[in-house]
C-alpha cells in the first residue's frame, strides 16, 4: 500500500480548550460558550485527562432545579442527582473519561463513540497527557475528500497490486464520493477483494464494481462480469 491509512491524529483538533478539576460551573460554562464547544476535557498536572464536563452535565441542575424527586427515583439517578448540586469539575465531570489514542483509525473511534454514546473523544498519548480532540464532525471530514484524490488513492493501493498485469485495464470513475471499477481484468477471484478494499478507503461512499474476467480489450468476449457490488 501507498498511502498511509488515515488515523486519529489526522483529523483531530489539536487546539484544545479545557478546565481544571477546581473550576466551578460559571467558569465552566462561560469556557465554553466563548469556545463554541459543546463539552470540554477536565485536565490535571500537565495535562492528564481526568474527566470531561458536556452541556448534558450541567443542564442537570436546570433539570432539578425545581423538580423534587421521590426517594425510588432519588436511588436511580443517584449520578444525575449528584452532579445537580455540585458547583465544581470535579463533581460534575464523567470519569473516567472514554479517550482514544492518536494513532487509532477512525473506524476504532467511531465504535467507541457509539458504544458509548457520546460526541467527541479527548486524545491522548500513552500517559493519558492531551493532545486534540475528535468528535463526529471530525470524523464526517474524509468525506470531503476530492473524488479524484479517491480515485488515484484506489488505482494505487488497490488495483494496481491486485492486478499487476491488467491493472490498465480497469477503469477507475468516482461522482460525489462513490466509486466504479470497470474493465477486464486476468483474475477473477480477486474481484470480490477489490471491491472490499476500495470500500474501505477514507472517504469511498460507496462501489459499483463491474469488472470483469478476459483477456483484454482485443481478446475474446469477456466472460463472468461481476455486477454492481
């Protein structure tokens, strides 16, 4: 392969606003309307991830603000009710918090952010020390990419080691992110791979492979065609 896969620290933002353990809810929310941020990291020493404080966190005290709870529904929200009174980061913080590493590939950190329900994911090195933050945004970006980046990244990664000896061939045609492999090609149980592969190149929306299996263009008929995938 040619090309790097992109991870983590590709697309993450690098500047990264965030609280201390100490600050309390006015600081916290002030923070983050002058930021445009939804959530921000708690961090402690030199940067250690701790926690992390989102809007659903504070508007809790919004929630409760007027609303008694019985002793049954008291015991079940235990958490929630909680962060209601606390006036600090460190109270009203989720912790620990669900992180993902730099080098980790986008489809690892779009897992954690369903599995955990949540929007962005702080980033941090080995020893837990900031280093950006990703969120489903960030993620959305390598769909942006230019449809002719796509289409050199698969003729260069996928069908040129796949088909050493008929990658010319193939025609390689990307619109609005998905892609089209036509053309003949000598090995048709390959076929199936290139289609998965150029799926999982960043930014593919989706393929229609209709390669096929024959000699070339002035050989006999091609036999086999494969269909859209």
């Amino acid at each position: 392969m040619s090309t790097r896969p992109f991870t983590v620290a590709d697309l993450m933002t690098r500047k990264v606003v965030a609280v201390l353990p100490g600050a309390d809810f006015k600081e916290i929310v002030t923070t983050m309307e002058r930021w445009k941020v939804s959530a921000v990291p708690v961090v402690e020493g030199e940067g250690r991830v701790v926690g992390i404080v989102s809007e659903g966190d504070l508007l809790l005290k919004e929630e409760f603000q007027d609303h008694r709870l019985g002793l049954i529904e008291q015991m079940r929200r235990l958490d929630a009710t909680a962060k209601a009174g606390a006036r600090r980061a460190r109270d009203l913080m989720s912790s620990p918090a669900v992180t993902v590493a730099p080098e980790a590939s986008l489809s690892q950190a779009a897992r954690l952010m369903a599995a955990h329900r949540v929007k962005r994911l702080p980033v941090v090195d080995a020893s837990g020390t900031i280093q950006g933050i990703v969120s489903r945004s960030d993620l959305l970006k390598v769909f942006l990419r230019p449809d002719e980046d796509l289409a050199a990244e698969v003729r260069a990664d996928v069908v040129e080691p796949l088909f050493p000896l008929s990658h010319r061939q193939v025609e390689i045609r990307v619109d609005a992110g998905v892609v089209t492999l036509s053309g003949a090609v000598h090995d048709g149980g390959l076929i199936p791979l290139a289609a998965r592969l150029t799926r999982a190149v960043e930014g593919v929306v989706d393929v229609e492979c209709r390669l096929a299996v024959g000699p070339g263009p002035d050989g006999p008929p091609l036999r086999g065609g494969n269909g859209p995938s």
